[in-house]
C-alpha cells in the first residue's frame, strides 16, 4: 500500500490536471464559438507597415542579426560545426 503523502500526491495531480483540463476546454470551447460566429468575408488584413517598409526593415533585422551573430558563425566554422 502506498502511503498518506503520496496518496495525497497523486491526488493533487489528478484533481489538478482536471481542473487544468477544464480550463483549456471552456476557453477552446470559446475560442471556436467565436471563430464560427464570424463572417470571414468580412476580414481584410491590416498592413501594419505600408509600401516596402517591411521589406526594410527584414533587411535590417537580417544585417543586424549577421552583425551580430557574425563572429560566432565564423568561430563555430573553423572549429567545424
């Protein structure tokens, strides 16, 4: 027989992973009355940076992150990684 404590154990767990469970249920549950209420003809994405803004600023994340992380490449590479 296993004993008090981990009776006690494995019953928080179990309640706990119940109660979790329902949680994720309920707010799923929502999630999906939401999206089939709807109308997906109404939906028009919103352009959050207009023109080729988010084009540069791709090219500048890219050129910071190569700026960066540059010398860690070039480590790497000559111990053959």
């Amino acid at each position: 027989m296993i004993s008090i404590l981990a009776q006690e154990r494995l019953l928080g767990a179990t309640l706990g992973a119940a109660f979790t469970g329902g949680i994720v249920f309920y707010q799923r549950r929502g999630i999906h009355r939401s999206l089939r209420e709807c109308d997906s003809t109404s939906y028009e994405p919103i352009e959050i940076f207009p023109g080729n803004a988010s084009l540069d600023l791709a090219h500048a994340w890219n050129k910071t992150v190569d700026l960066t992380l540059g010398q860690v490449v070039k480590f790497l590479s000559s111990r053959g990684w």
